[in-house]
C-alpha cells in the first residue's frame, strides 16, 4: 500500500486542499495513501482579509495534524490583483523595443540593446542610460521588470540588466525570459511587469499562511496551484507569483477530472458569481495558446482555456419594464441567505408587502447594508451610514428614513464605491422559495417572489419559469461555445440556435433544432445539482456530478500534479547550426545536428527534471518529444529540407512524497 512520508520517515497520511473562493472558502481533507475524501468544509470568504476562510477551514479539517504531508492553495489573489489595479509600485525596462500598448506602471524605460530573431545583438546594451533612470526611481520601486528584444532567442542582455541592477542596488529584478520563452514582445514585458508588481501582494499571503501553519501544529509543504492546474512550492509562487493567477477555476478542472476520472469532458464549475467553462482531452485540460487575459492585459502566463461568464447562484435578478429579464453579471447577497441572519429583513420584506413602492431605478425588493469591502464609509451621509449600522435595510426604509425619494439619492454611486453592498433577488431565493434547497430562509424567499410578481404583474409560475429558463439557456449557450465556437459562423448564429431548442415545444412550428454534445458534461460547484439537470436536457447531453462536485476546487488544489515543460529549438545558420535554450544561445558551427539533438534532449530533460524537484516535485516521470519542421524544394516537389526542429520536454511529479511498503 502507498504511504506518504516525512524526511524523518514519519507517515504522513494526508493531504489538505484549500480554494479561496469569491463566494466561499472551500476545503478537504484527502487519505494520499488511497485518494479517500475524508472530509470536506465550506465557508464564507471573507474579502477583507482572505486568511480568516483559510485559517477556518484548517481548524475545522485536521484530525491529526501531524499527519498532514502537504498543504496546496488555490487563490483569487492574484487575479483580483490585477483587475483592481493593487500591486507595488515597479520599474520596467525596455531593452531595443518601444512600448506597443499599455504597461501596467508609470515607471517604463528605453534603452538600447536587444537582439534580432537570429539571437544577434541589435546595439550594445545601455547600461550608463539605465543607471540614470534607476537613479531616478530607485526610492520609489520596490522592484523592476526587464524585457528585451528577441530575449527568448537570447537572453544575454537581460540578464546582464538584472545582474547589474542587483549588484549595484539590491532591488529585486524579473526577467521576461524567466517567466516564458513564446514570441511576442509586448506580451513578454506586460507579464514581467505585472509579477513584479505581485510579489509583494502574494508575499504577505503566503507568509500570513505559514504563520498560520505553524499555529496549528501543520508541518508540511506549502504548495500553490497555477493557472494550467498545475502546482508549485510557496517559494516559487514567492518569485513568479503571475502564474498563480486563474489558479481557481483551473484547481476545479483538476478536480473534476479526479473526482470523475473522465479524461474527455467539459468542465462547467458554477458557483455564486461566476460559471467557469473548459475542455479536458487525454486527461489534461486545454491551454490557452495565448497566454491568459485578466484586466486587459494580454500576458504570457500558461493558463487554461477558461471561458467566463457572469451566471451563479448569487447572480443578480432585475426585471426592467423595456427591456425584460436581466441576469448577472453582479453579485448580490440573496434575500433568503441574509434574512438567516437579519430579522430586519422578513419584518421589511413583510412591510413592502403590504405597501406601494415603485422605482425607476431599484428593484422592488432591494436592500442595502455597508460594504465590508469600503474602506471610508465616513463619504457616506453621517444619517444614512448610522441608519445602515444595525444592518442591511430595504430601499424604501431608507427613504422613508431621509425623507426623501430613494431615485434621487446617490446609492449607485455608493454601491461602485464598495461603500453600500446590495442584498436582492437571485436564483437561489427562486430554489428556496420552491422547498429545493435549504440554504436559505424559505418564508422571507417567498414574500419577496409574491412582490415581484405584483411589481410586474405576473403570476409565480411566470415569474419561476422566466427566471429558469434564463438560466438554462444562458448555462447551453456557455457549453455550445466552448464544444463548438471554433465553427465558421457559429457565434453569429449561436442566440438564434439557443432560442430554436428552447422553442421546440410550440405547436405551430414546422422543424426542430437540437444539439447534442459528444462530449459528457461534468458540472462542479455548490449550485449545479439545482441548475444543470433542466438544461442538460435541452441538449440531450449526458450530465456527470460527482460527490463532493461542490469542492471539486479544493480537490483539484490537492490532487494536481507538479509539471514542468521546456521547449528548445535547433535551427541551421551561416556556419552550422544554433541551438536556442530559455538560459541561453549556444553555436555549433560544423556541427553534425544527430549530436546537436542528442545535446538538446539531455538539456531539456535536464533542466525539467530540476526544475520540477525544485517545485516540490517526487517521483518525477520525464518525456521528450523531438519534431523536425521542413519544407518542400521550389525545384523537387518531392523533396524537402530542413528548416528547424523542436525539442519539447516534459517532467511530471507529485508533491508529496511515496514509498511502497
């Protein structure tokens, strides 16, 4: 039987996943010895202070905390990071290149150097402008980024950069070619800008985890998930905190995949904010050739093909009177949740039901609370942040309360601010309201449908029917787009295709439309199990949730592997031929290219096989893939000649260490 052991051949049997959610903080408790789920937590997150979820779920998890041989961490840090905008303040360095969009710094600078696509340098590097602009910054950056010209075909210069920088000054430098060796210049600078505005965000996560580590009595490895689902040692993730960003929805398509042991599939990972989308063929799931996209930016971070959209539990109804049904994107707090916790809102809802309140602006059942997030409610009006103080309160309250018309105060602007928070009407309240799930108070959810119902004259079964087949066809659409978006004219007709499924019921309609997936559909997260039935049987497509599908998350935090890869490329020049490594550029003139593969596959296997011990990886499996590229004669059609060949390599490891006994 595998066990798990420690440097001092302790058994450890055990393994702890833990996602940090928008909505929740999720946890598990695996048997590494047998991949038993022994037990599974869910709390709240707390956004103002993430490691509050993750301290409450170690307490609740670990039996014997000794046991414990590893501890992996899925996170929306980095990712939310980047889309507000939060990170340190750091100095980029262009080398031979201008800047071809948007940096994320005010502190960018050109200097000379760089190299061509031969790995030829295109001008001595500048080393006396960089140290003016160093000068200038170096009391205001806590670290720099430096990207050159062509530096995956040679890195020399910025290298050479980084060296000098900290040599001369101590500060902490990223290089574009430490982080990926693809193509495009622009991309490459972006990502090591934003790492290095990171580090410092991710720092304080980690160590704040440790330190609660230690609390508990948990010595094990700290490990991280990145955004292609696979893990890294917290120091790594210290260092190029960038590829931890999409480290969640990418931990609950490793998860899906163990908890199912499917290897083709679709992963649909629902929570309350968000519906995460992906593939997963042979076993591993589809990365995004183009490097992850998160607040605009277009980086180089491998991340798996995630599509998004703004569909959860928590996602906010409204009902307007031109343009009907509105859906998400916002998440609100669902009446039935926070009437658990506030007797104000079932006396309120109860008022609103026996009163006449029309808005242009708000909601029928709308009620407002102070934003956890908001970090100067002082900007609030002192009578409207007192009245909020003892909890949220419905929009007529609190115009009742300042004497005035609520459409003519400034709540929307409070609400963008993260001062005000919003609790309203969501899918959940309708699943309540409906006996479906307990999550929620049931009489508070069921008031709030019979003033909605009376605000847009419809009956509850309109209003539970409007509502759900909204969801189910936003859930098929989302599934259709990622099996077949790559289909010439797909997108233009996807709504047309959607609203023809869902309009097979009419009588007087001479045709059917149905799409029917190839592919199983694995739905993951608390929600699914009251959304996914209904509209699985629109596309007649077969439909898989797994136990414990609402912390597939945390599963796949703990249960995904250690993997790195390297590509190196030989290509024929003047002299011989050139072998372009991610460390360096290496001639061999003359030489004979059997040899030169030969040298390449020992390097490439060598460096991942480092690479991936030095990421917490055991038991580390190497493969290596060598391709030769040619291309047909312009005189012989049927001969061809060598253009360039790829030497691709690949380490897989676990993080936790195996013996057999």
């Amino acid at each position: 039987m595998a066990k798990v052991i420690n440097d001092q051949n302790k058994i450890r049997h055990y393994g702890i996943g833990i996602d940090s959610g928008g909505t929740f903080t999720d946890g598990v408790i695996i048997d590494l010895s047998n991949g038993t789920i022994i037990k599974t937590v869910k709390v709240r997150t707390t956004h103002h202070r993430l490691l509050t979820g993750i301290r409450n779920c170690l307490q609740q998890l670990a039996p014997d905390k000794t046991s414990i041989a590893a501890l992996s961490l899925s996170t929306t840090l980095a990712t939310n990071a980047v889309v507000e905008g939060k990170g340190a303040d750091v100095g980029v360095f262009l080398i031979g290149q201008k800047a071809m969009g948007d940096i994320p710094t005010e502190h960018c600078f050109y200097i000379d150097g760089g190299h061509d696509s031969q790995g030829e340098p295109l001008a001595e590097l500048d080393l006396a402008t960089a140290e003016k602009y160093i000068e200038e910054v170096k009391d205001k950056v806590s670290a720099f980024a430096v990207s050159g010209m062509m530096s995956v075909r040679n890195p020399q210069h910025e290298k050479e950069l980084k060296e000098f920088i900290m040599g001369r000054y101590g500060i902490p430098v990223i290089c574009g070619h430490e982080l990926t060796s693809t193509l495009g210049a622009h991309e490459r600078a972006v990502t090591a800008t934003l790492n290095a505005r990171l580090i410092p965000v991710i720092k304080e996560l980690i160590m704040a985890v440790k330190q609660t580590m230690e609390e508990e009595g948990i010595d094990a490895p700290l490990m991280l998930v990145r955004g292609d689902g696979s893990l890294v040692v917290a120091e790594t993730a210290l260092e190029r905190p960038i590829e931890t960003m999409l480290s969640g929805p990418a931990a609950s398509i490793i998860g899906a995949r163990y908890l199912t042991n499917l290897q083709n599939a679709v992963v649909a990972d629902m929570g309350g904010t968000t519906t995460d989308t992906a593939v997963i063929y042979d076993g591993l799931p589809r990365v995004n050739p183009n490097g992850a996209t998160v607040g605009g930016f277009l980086t180089r971070v491998k991340a798996v093909d995630i599509h998004t959209i703004g569909l959860g539990g928590d996602s906010h109804v409204q009902f307007h009177p031109k343009t009907g049904l509105k859906l998400g994107p916002q998440r609100v707090t669902p009446i039935s949740v926070a009437a658990r916790e506030s007797e104000t809102i079932l006396r309120e809802l109860k008022e609103l039901a026996q009163s006449v309140f029309k808005s242009t602006r708000y909601q029928p059942v709308e009620f407002l609370f102070l934003s956890q997030k908001g970090q100067n409610h002082s900007a609030l009006p002192a009578n409207l942040k007192n009245f909020l103080s003892d909890g949220p309160h419905s929009i007529l309250k609190i115009g009742q309360h300042l004497s005035t018309n609520p459409d003519l105060l400034a709540l929307d602007q409070w609400m963008g601010l993260d001062l005000l928070s919003v609790v309203g009407l969501t899918p959940t309240d309708f699943k309540v309201a409906q006996g479906e799930t307990d999550v929620g108070h049931r009489e508070a959810a069921q008031i709030a449908l019979e003033i909605t119902c009376r605000a847009f004259s419809l009956t509850e079964t309109e209003l539970y029917r409007i509502v759900m087949e909204k969801v189910d066809k936003m859930i098929c659409a989302t599934l259709m787009n990622e099996v077949m978006g790559t289909i010439p004219g797909f997108r233009e007709s996807q709504s047309f295709l959607v609203e023809q499924i869902f309009a097979n019921h009419q009588s007087k309609k001479s045709y059917d439309l149905s799409v029917k997936l190839h592919l199983p559909v694995i739905a993951v997260g608390a929600p699914v199990q009251a959304y996914y039935p209904s509209a699985m049987k629109a596309l007649d497509s077969e439909l898989v949730i797994p136990d414990h599908s609402d912390v597939a998350n945390a599963v796949g935090a703990i249960t995904g592997q250690v993997v790195e890869t390297v590509e190196l490329l030989i290509r024929p020049d003047a002299k011989g031929y050139t072998l372009y490594t991610p460390w360096e550029k290496i001639s061999y003139p003359d030489g004979d290219l059997a040899i030169i593969k030969n040298d390449a596959e020992k390097m490439a296997r060598t460096y991942v096989r480092e690479q991936a011990e030095q990421n917490g990886g055991h038991n580390i499996e190497v493969y290596c893939d060598i391709e030769d590229v040619k291309t047909l004669s312009v005189l012989a059609a049927e001969e061809r000649y060598f253009l360039e060949c790829h030497v691709c390599a690949k380490a897989l490891g676990v993080a936790y260490k195996v013996y057999l006994d």
